[in-house]
C-alpha cells in the first residue's frame, strides 16, 4: 500500500479546516491533493479525532497482517480447503471439525455435539424416531465429524438415504424449514436456531 505524504493530524486538520467552512476546491489547491484524495480521506476519516484516525489505521495494518480465518465444516468451506489454505500460507489460521490431516497443528477449543433438526411443526415419536423421520428426506453436512455423526446414526437404527448434501449449514436449516426433510448438524453451528426449526431430543 502506498504510503501517504500527509500524516494523519495533518489529513484531520485539513477535514476539520473544510468542516469549518473552507471550500473544497481551495484546500486541494493549497495541498496540492486531488478532489479524489479529499473525498477518500473524508470518507475514511471524516468526524475522527487524531488518535482516533491513529487506532483505525492501527487496526487496518493488523487486519491485514491476519491473512485470513477460514472456518470449515460449520461454514461454506470444506475441512480440506481449509487445511489446504493453511498449509499454502494464504491463511494464518482455521477452524475446522477434527480430525485434521498429517503435518497440520491443531488445538481443540470446542467440544460440539449433533443434534437432528426438523420443521417445527414436525413431531416424530420418540420410541420410532428413526422410523417416523424416514418419510422426510436426509440431507448430509459434508463434512468429517457430519459423517462420523452419521455413522453413529445408523449403528442406533437410521435407516433414511441420503437424498442430499450440502457443506453449507443455512442451505440445509432452508431446506429443513420447508417441512419435508431433515439432518443432524453440529450444535454450535445452529447455537441460535432460527424460526421455523426445532432440535428434536
């Protein structure tokens, strides 16, 4: 990024002179500074004080010393894109469900548990839940720890086929809302579940 000539109290001084009632025209021919740079400026740091100013090109630096947080599972990326983008430095770091793959640290910092999701106004049994949500279409999160969830499913009687498979969590929450089919996804990525959807227990 080009470094600007102008320190941030000169920039604020120069808004603060135009707040006061100086003509645009006439401060960019004193400065010898665009209109464009003005109204970037203005845009930017318009109404800050200078220590504010400071805090918020501070924060613009770190902000792009952070790279990138990808999340994967819970979001729209695969766990192994993330792993990819970590291992390839377009990202610092990732969140994503284990396990992880060979030469990746990791630190687990959340423990989550699934939980199946339907339409509010659907109610299976609870003695023949497996049975009464087989007349409801099955959509999969893809991912790992979706899939090993999955397993354990059908080991307690699951019998429902996969009609569909999504890495997105909003994708399937719509899909479920409309009444005709369900999926067990990861507690911490429904934390607030949104109308129309409840957890069946």
């Amino acid at each position: 990024m080009k470094k600007s000539r102008y320190t941030e109290e000169e920039i604020i001084s120069i808004l603060k002179q135009h707040e006061a009632g100086v003509k645009t025209a006439d401060l960019c021919r004193e400065h010898g500074i665009s209109d464009t740079t003005f109204y970037n400026w203005r845009a930017k740091s318009g109404g800050l004080d200078v220590s504010q100013a400071q805090r918020l090109r501070q924060m613009e630096g770190e902000n792009r010393q952070l790279k990138a947080l990808v999340e994967g599972d819970g979001g729209c990326v695969e766990r192994e894109d993330v792993e990819r983008r970590v291992r390839e430095g377009s990202a610092d770091l990732g969140a994503a469900h284990l396990p992880v793959g060979a030469g990746l640290s990791f630190r687990p910092f959340a423990e989550d548990d699934y939980m199946a999701i339907v339409a509010e106004n659907y109610t299976p049994s609870k003695r023949y839940f497996w049975r009464d949500v087989e007349r409801l279409d099955f959509i999969e999160l893809r991912c790992s720890g979706a899939r090993a969830m999955i397993d354990q499913c059908r080991a307690s009687g699951m019998t429902a086929k996969l009609v569909r498979s999504f890495s997105s969590v909003s994708t399937i929450l719509a899909q479920a809302k409309r009444g005709r089919s369900f999926s067990t996804l990861p507690r911490l990525s429904v934390e607030q579940l949104p109308a129309g959807l409840r957890v069946v227990n």
